[in-house]
C-alpha cells in the first residue's frame, strides 16, 4: 500500500475548516485531546475538531503528552484521557508523546514500566496504541522491547523545513523501524491559518482500531503477566479487568501464571 498524508493538530491551530483539510488530500489528523497531567483538562478545539474529522471522513487519532507530572501518576493520567474518550472511536489509536526531558532521564526499567501502565491501559478498552519520537529518542533511549511491541511515529525535518513532502528524503524513517513520519512542523495546509505539523503513514494502514498484533497466546499473556505488564489484583484497573477487556480468559492466564511460579520454586 502506498504513502498516506496527514496531520496533527491541537488548539494553537484554532478553529480548522475540515472540508478544506479534507480537499487539501489529508486522510487522518492525530489530535490533542487533554493538556499534560498538571490539569487534565481537555483540549480547546477538541469536540470541534474530532466531529470535523468525522464529517468529512479523515480518520482520528490522539496523542498524549508524558511529562513529570505524568510520571508521578500515570494511572490517574491514563484514566482522565480514557474519560475524556468516552468510549470514542479513534481509527489511528492514541500514540504516547516521549520527549520530555524528565522522562528521558527516569532510566530504562522505569520507561518500559511506565508505557505498559499506560499501554495497557488503553488497549484494555479497545485502542491501539502507539509510540511518538525523535530519531535521537529512538536511536538512544527507546529501549528494544519497546521497538519490538510497539508502532513508532518518528519526528524528524530538513533544517530547510518549509512544509514540503519528499518521499525519498533521506530523513525519511525506514518503514522497519517507523509506521509513520512527521516530516514538518511548519507546514501549511488550506482550512488552517497557523503552521502544522504534517506527517506521512508509511505502510498506508490507517484503520488501527480493528488492528489486532496483540492477541498474543495464553502463554506469552502469562508471562508478561510475570514482568509485571497487566497489572495486579489492586491496580486500578486490576489485571481481571485488563485482561477481560483485552479479549484473554483471565482465569486460565491466572493458572497459567501460578503453574510457572510453581515449576520455578519446586
């Protein structure tokens, strides 16, 4: 499948026209749905822009910021996100912003711990999900579970950035390492008076909400069980909730889980 272009938007856009945006070839927009975890409060042009979207057909996304606050509470930042959703579709998933500099220092245990917080969160009610960077990000903090269990949306301009799209650009990520491009961040689209940024889809999938890589095996469920990524009895969700809504029959994963803990002690 071929390349698709697209979007990404918050309020500092202000009021966008979407049939312009539509007409100007766009087939997805990722929004900001909510400010950083200090307020929670959602996003200005939010409810305006996802109903644009869906009136004139671009498919929907949203990213979400992951800053210091975030990293103090990202259970309460995972569930204000999800009640802003309200259940919503988004059919280019939600997509975790890293590049704070205070996550960028939290060291690799603490990121992997805190993505699949947040991961499982979102997956567990029905999103894919999907991680954001810059090549420096990806190249030297990302670490290489994330890489293998994740999509990634790679940031990365000309120094002569003015909004225009090279396919054979040599900044353009390998569709190995990258699903999709943002390719500017000063570019200029009819529908909206302030520079956007704009981004490419690589391999042309932008219908994630039916994706389904994760539906992995009992076996495979139970042991990321083991390393702690569903959660436990008193997280919030608890692992039965995650687990339940994620499609896996908790009871069966639960033995599972307790034969291995078993078979390592006996």
């Amino acid at each position: 499948m071929g390349e698709i272009l697209g979007l990404d938007v918050s309020h500092y856009q202000g009021n966008i026209d979407w049939k312009l945006v539509s007409e100007s070839g766009r087939k997805f927009a990722i929004l900001k749905c909510m400010y950083e975890a200090q307020s929670h409060r959602i996003d200005e042009q939010f409810e305006n822009n996802y109903r644009g979207c869906g009136i004139y057909g671009l498919l929907r996304g949203v990213y979400i910021f992951i800053g210091r606050a975030s990293i103090n509470n990202p259970e309460a930042d995972a569930k204000a996100l999800l009640s802003h959703l309200s259940d919503r579709a988004l059919e280019y998933g939600i997509w975790l912003d890293y590049e704070s500099e205070h996550l960028r220092k939290i060291g690799k245990e603490k990121l992997l711990k805190l993505t699949y917080i947040y991961a499982n969160a979102f997956r567990s009610s029905g999103y894919h999900v999907g991680i954001y960077c810059n090549k420096d990000w990806y190249d030297n903090v990302i670490p290489k579970e994330l890489k293998e269990d994740f999509d990634f949306w790679i940031a990365r301009y000309p120094k002569n950035d003015i909004g225009a799209y090279n396919g054979k650009s040599s900044l353009k990520p390998s569709i190995k390492t990258a699903v999709a491009w943002q390719y500017s961040s000063k570019g200029r689209i009819p529908g909206i008076n302030n520079h956007v940024d704009l981004d490419a889809d690589l391999d042309g999938i932008i219908e994630l909400i039916s994706d389904s890589p994760y539906k992995k095996t009992d076996e495979e469920i139970a042991q990321e069980v083991l390393e702690g990524k569903w959660g436990t009895k008193t997280s919030i969700p608890s692992r039965k909730t995650m687990l339940t809504r994620a499609g896996y029959d908790y009871s069966k994963i639960q033995k599972i889980v307790n034969d291995i803990i078993k078979k390592r002690y006996n």
